[in-house]
C-alpha cells in the first residue's frame, strides 16, 4: 500500500509532541502532585505544554482507523481484515499491559496496570473487525454518534448501586478497580475512543481522493469542527462535564474555556483536537521538503517510536534522580510515581523539561529512520505488529 504523506506527516507531528507530555509528566518537579491544568496551581505556560499534547491521542485513534480502511481496501478481503483486526486488537491489549505500563512505571511486580490509549486502540480494532460488513454510512453514523451523544451517557437512569451502572460505567467513563495489593484503572474508556476510530474508519475514503480535493474538503472539515467547538463551547450547556468559568484575569478565562475534559473525551475535546488534525493533514497535503521528511520518519514508524520513547524517558529520569541524590533502594516504583520517592522533591522545572524533550526527539530519529527502512524492505508477518 502506498504512503500517504499527509497522514506520515500529522501522525509524526502529534509523535513528537506527545514525547513533551511523558517528559513533563515523568520529569517535572510539581508533576506527581499538581494537574497542569488546575487553574488555581498553574500557568499559562505549563497549561499549554499539557493541552498541546491533547492533540496526540484522538489523532492516533482516528487514524487507526482510517489506517485500518485502507489496508482494507487495498486487501480487498472482509475476512482477512477481521481476523488481522481481531488478532492486533488483541495484541496491542497485551501490549500495553506487559510492555507499555513496564515502560511507564518501571515496576515489574505490575502494582498499577493502566489501560490507556494502546489498548483502547486494540478494543477498537476488535469491535470494528465485528462491524466491517457493515457501510460506510453507517459506521459513520455509528461513530458521530458516540462522538456527540456519549456526553449524556451519566444522565442514563440507573441506580447508583446497581449492577448494571457498575458494569457499563468503566466502558464510558474513567475508574479504578483495586484488587489485592494492585489497581486496574481504566484511563481510556473504549466506548468514546471508539467513536473517533469508526469515523477514522469511514473518512478513510476522503483519502482515496485526489491530493487537491483532500486539501481542500479537510480544510473545510477542519474549520467546521473548530467553529462548532466555538459555538458549542460558548453555549456552555452541553459537551463537556467541566463548563468554563470567568476567572481572575482574561488570560485565565480563556484557559477556563479550553480546559476541556480528556478523561472521557468530551464533545468539545474531540472538536477541537480532531478540528486541528483536519487542519494539519490540509496543510501537509502535497507539501515537500526537510521539516515534512523528517517528521514523517516519526509519523511512519509510530508504535516503535512510542515503545521506545516510554523507556529512554524512564531511564533519564533514574539518571536525574541519581544525580540529586536519591538511592536505588529509596526509588519507589510500586507507588505509580515512576520511582520518585514521595516526600523528597525531585525533578527539573519547566525549561529543561522542554530541553530534555527536543534532546529525547532527536536521539530516536536515527533508530526511527532506520526501522522504517527495515519495514519497507522486508516483508515478514510480525513488522505488521510494530
């Protein structure tokens, strides 16, 4: 299957940018006790260093799916689509349990295992490997759908205790499930995310589109969704379980109007992250030259950039720990804290968390560049995996 540059190019983009967010949240020194968008702790500068990196998931999702529309229609085969859905649905669940929360904690007694965006991504691939005799139309519908209705779902009248609410919960919403001296917590409810991976899925044919006519019904897309977000977000009514508020100055008003919710992906978050990916597959359409090659050496190996970049992070933060002082034996790693010991203050502040991210950036570009080679040039079953 041919490349598609736009996609190579926005995906790189958001691969780089998400890096930030892991740095930030790993490294800096107020990050295990303080949200970076808690308006009454932060700033201008640390909220944005979070919100720009909320682009990063809903573009994953959403062009999984268009990913997986046009691997698709390239095999032209519904059932070797699902069952090669089906079997990587299943293993990026593995994956982001046995390998990604490794990365992420550095516990290998597996105290906290969180599912996050890797796995919510297999679920999706799972579902839509079951819905793929389906049409277009109506996947779409399926998939705009959960996108502007599942911010209702907590009005659903059930009782609190019953056992109903308690099992469909974790699939619309955020939890935590302690058992013995562990938690499972679900981050990534699959139900919202499987919105925007249906209407990856069912957009995917605007890629079959000539390069022109892709430019230009993304931008209008992309402005569309912007200005819906706009109007939708002003209203303050519906969309976001977080209505906006005036605060203390303009400049804190206007981050309260931006504060949208991820944790599920609210109505407002999906029209401004995804309104901004339409944005930047517009502009990347056609576009030629150093900065477009480079990030589409990230944007074409994304699930190994996204393995390895968890464990160089981890392991720069062990070699700043151990610079300011902290003993392996003092590192916690079964807390969740990524080994920070609670009750000391570690970490570097918001200037060189931004210069450990370029460096981080840049040390992956070489291993990225050359397993995307490796992966063209060969063409054994488990590249598809990686």
């Amino acid at each position: 299957m041919k490349r598609i540059n736009s996609i190579d190019f926005t995906r790189g983009l958001v691969m780089i940018i998400m890096a930030l967010d892991h740095v930030r949240d790993l490294i800096h020194v107020d990050s295990i006790a303080e949200s970076p968008t808690n308006l009454a702790t932060t700033t201008p500068v640390l909220f944005f260093t979070r919100w720009i990196t909320y682009l990063c998931a809903p573009t994953f999702v959403f062009l999984a799916g268009t990913s997986a529309y046009l691997s698709f229609r390239k095999d032209n085969n519904l059932v070797k689509s699902r069952n090669f859905l089906l079997k990587r649905g299943l293993y990026l669940v593995l994956l982001e349990f046995l390998v990604v929360n490794l990365g992420l904690f550095f516990d290998v007694g597996y105290h906290t295992l969180i599912f996050e965006v890797i796995a919510t991504i297999g679920v999706g691939f799972i579902i839509l490997s079951l819905l793929l005799k389906l049409s277009l139309r109506t996947i779409a519908i399926i998939g705009l759908a959960i996108i502007f209705l599942h911010n209702l779902s907590p009005i659903i009248p059930l009782g609190e205790t019953s056992l109903l609410k308690k099992v469909l919960t974790p699939f619309f919403a955020p939890a935590a499930f302690p058992f013995s001296n562990r938690v499972f917590v679900m981050a990534y409810p699959p139900i919202p995310w499987l919105g925007i991976m249906l209407a990856g899925f069912a957009l995917g044919r605007f890629f079959e589109l000539p390069e022109p006519r892709r430019k230009t019904l993304f931008l209008k897309i992309g402005s569309a969704a912007i200005l819906l977000f706009v109007l939708v977000r002003f209203i303050n009514v519906y969309g976001d379980s977080v209505p906006w508020s005036s605060q203390k100055n303009a400049v804190f008003t206007f981050l309260s109007f931006m504060n949208v919710t991820k944790y599920p992906p609210s109505l407002v978050f999906c029209l401004i992250t995804l309104g901004t990916m339409f944005l930047f597959l517009a502009l990347s359409e056609g576009a030629k030259g150093r900065l477009t090659d480079v990030l589409s050496v990230y944007g074409k190996v994304p699930l190994f950039y996204f393995l390895v970049h968890f464990f160089l992070i981890h392991f720069i933060l062990l070699g700043i720990l151990l610079l300011q002082g902290v003993h392996l034996d003092q590192m916690e790693f079964a807390s969740g804290t990524f080994g920070r010991p609670k009750g000391l203050q570690t970490g570097l502040p918001l200037s060189a968390i931004y210069l450990i991210w370029v460096g981080v950036v840049a040390i992956l570009y070489r291993p990225c560049k050359w397993f995307g080679q490796y992966k063209a040039k060969h063409k054994e079953w488990w590249l598809k995996y990686i």
